[in-house]
C-alpha cells in the first residue's frame, strides 16, 4: 500500500478500535446480497459457484480481491494483503454506497454531515502535510499527481482530481503564493461523498491519498525522474 512516515498507523499494529470496527463490518457485510453491493458501488463481482464469488475494487492506483463470502482481501495480482485501515474502507465502501450519480457538486469537509467535528484532525492530517511538501513546489505535486493519474481541473492555480474508489473522486488544490498571501492546499469531495463512506472514513482516506502522494513524489526524486 501506499505508506510513508505520515501513514505510519496503517502499517502499525491494529489498534483494537480498527480490530472491532473490522469485525462490525464483516458481520454487517454476511446477510447482505454482494451483487447488489457491487452494482451500487460500481465495482466488479464475479460468481464463482457454490455461493462463492470475487469483488474487484480499484483503490486509486491498485485493485484489490475481497472473496465471498469469507471477506478475505488481497491485492489483485500479488495477492498481498493490505492494511486492516484499507480493508475496512473497502468494507465500509461496499456497506455505505448506496448508487446514487456522483453530482459533479464539490464541498469541503467541513460541509459534510458532522464533517465540521472532524475538521480539525483532517486540516493537519492531510491538508496542512500536503501543503508543508507542495506549497512552493508545484512541480513536485504535477509529478505526484500524474502518477497517480490525477486530472487537472480548473479550479485553484492548480489542481486534479483523482479516482480513489469507482464513485468516489477526491480534488487536491494548491493557490500559489504572493506578496500578500501565503500558498494554500485545500482538498474537496464531490457533495456525492457521504453516499459511499461515512465521513470519518472520508478523513482516512484521503490521508491515504495525500500519504500516496507524498511516496509518489519521493520516489520520483529517488529514480531521478523529471
């Protein structure tokens, strides 16, 4: 996954409130139809036979295997397995997305349900990290978004939009500094956000996002890449 030393607690041990939200999850997730899941959520389901199948969930740059009904995940291809923090968003995705269009309306946190509470851990979880590397380095964050395959769109002096789950695009925007006002990150959802994760989970992952960004500009700068 995509990990660096603002994301450590996804790679830590599973603190036991992880743990229990978890098992929540998979208990919600055994009376429910995986079909039906699968089309509200715009992800691919495949029978497999015997009342077994196979969820295939893009997660921003990679896809992930969850098995039905046993809810093993792994990362297509590898089959590793991902955090518990991933895959209970994945779950949590799965059991939220309810179909409805993706507007094309975007907010801040704050405008979501209780999304002001939140705020404050989200302004210096994700916000303020993005802007402390990509504030005075625009081109760092047009190497980072382009390899996660963010499009621009014309809504600060720069920003992209990213796919992290099927109906769940995330924007990242940066104002540029001058004389009178420092630069600015601000990150925005599409007002569609909470139909597909509650807005706890919306804190999470975009940490997960920004956390892929920060490695994707640090690879970029091991590899020597422009």
């Amino acid at each position: 996954m995509c990990g660096d030393r603002w994301l450590e607690e996804l790679d830590s041990p599973v603190p036991r409130n992880y743990r229990d939200a978890y098992q929540r999850a998979c208990s919600q997730m055994k009376d429910r139809d995986p079909a039906i899941d699968a089309d509200t959520a715009g992800v691919s389901y495949t029978g497999l036979g015997g009342g077994q199948g196979r969820f295939e969930i893009p997660l921003l740059n990679r896809t992930y295997e969850i098995s039905w009904p046993d809810l093993q995940v792994g990362e297509a291809g590898s089959g590793a397995e991902p955090s518990y923090v991933v895959q209970l968003l994945l779950l949590h995705y799965l059991i939220t997305a309810d179909g409805i269009a993706v507007r094309g309306q975007w907010v801040s946190f704050r405008d979501l349900p209780a999304g002001r509470v939140y705020y404050p851990a989200f302004r210096s979880g994700s916000e303020e990290r993005l802007l402390a590397r990509f504030g005075d380095d625009v081109a760092a964050l047009q190497a980072a978004a382009q390899a996660l395959g963010g499009r621009p769109i014309d809504l600060a002096n720069h920003g992209f939009v990213f796919q992290v789950l099927p109906r769940l695009p995330i924007a990242v925007l940066l104002w540029k500094g001058d004389e009178e006002f420092p630069p600015e990150v601000q990150i925005l959802f599409d007002s569609s956000a909470a139909n597909y994760l509650p807005t706890e989970d919306l804190a999470v992952i975009a940490r997960y996002l920004c956390g892929c960004l920060l490695k994707a500009v640090k690879t970029s700068e091991v590899s020597g890449a422009p």
